[in-house]
C-alpha cells in the first residue's frame, strides 16, 4: 500500500524555516524534531531568505493588481459601449 503525501501548513513551514535561517541547531536535529527531511528544510529556507523581501511589499503588489484589473474593466466597458451605439444605429 503506497504512503499517503504529507502536506503542511504554510505557518508550519515558516516556523520550520525560520528555525533552519536562525541556524541555532544543526539540520540534521531539525529535521528529526520536526519529521521532515533535510532537503525540504533546506528548500522552504531558500524559498523564505528569497522572497522574504517581498512579504512586505504584498499590500503593495495587491494594490497594484488591483488598479490594473479596474483599468482592464473599464476599458472593456468603453468598447461595449461603442459596440452598442453601433449596433443602435445600424438597427434604425
């Protein structure tokens, strides 16, 4: 019988590599504390000193998405619009 895949919370995995960017124990005592392997440990600190620059910079980033969604929306709705008073005078 296979073996279920493990899945862990993202604030687990923090936690986990927070510890592992702390570099107060080895890997190795890491990974036995928690039951993940080395490697993983190693990854999710990677990914954390990567983009952890950018943890702050999320409200930001989301506002900017969020402008240019509302951009995307409005120039949609100025189309429909000329498309509609098109339609209006090729029907009369």
């Amino acid at each position: 019988m296979a073996r279920k895949r493990r899945s862990f919370s993202a604030q687990f995995k923090f936690k986990v590599a927070l510890e592992a960017a702390r570099e107060a124990k080895t890997l190795s005592e890491l990974a036995s504390e928690h039951g993940v392997h080395p490697n993983q440990i190693t990854r999710w600190k990677q990914q954390l000193l990567k983009e952890g620059p950018e943890i702050f910079s999320y409200h930001s980033k989301h506002q900017q998405d969020g402008h240019e969604v509302e951009s995307d929306l409005y120039e949609q709705i100025g189309r429909l619009k000329m498309e509609l008073e098109w339609l209006k005078k090729k029907v009369t």
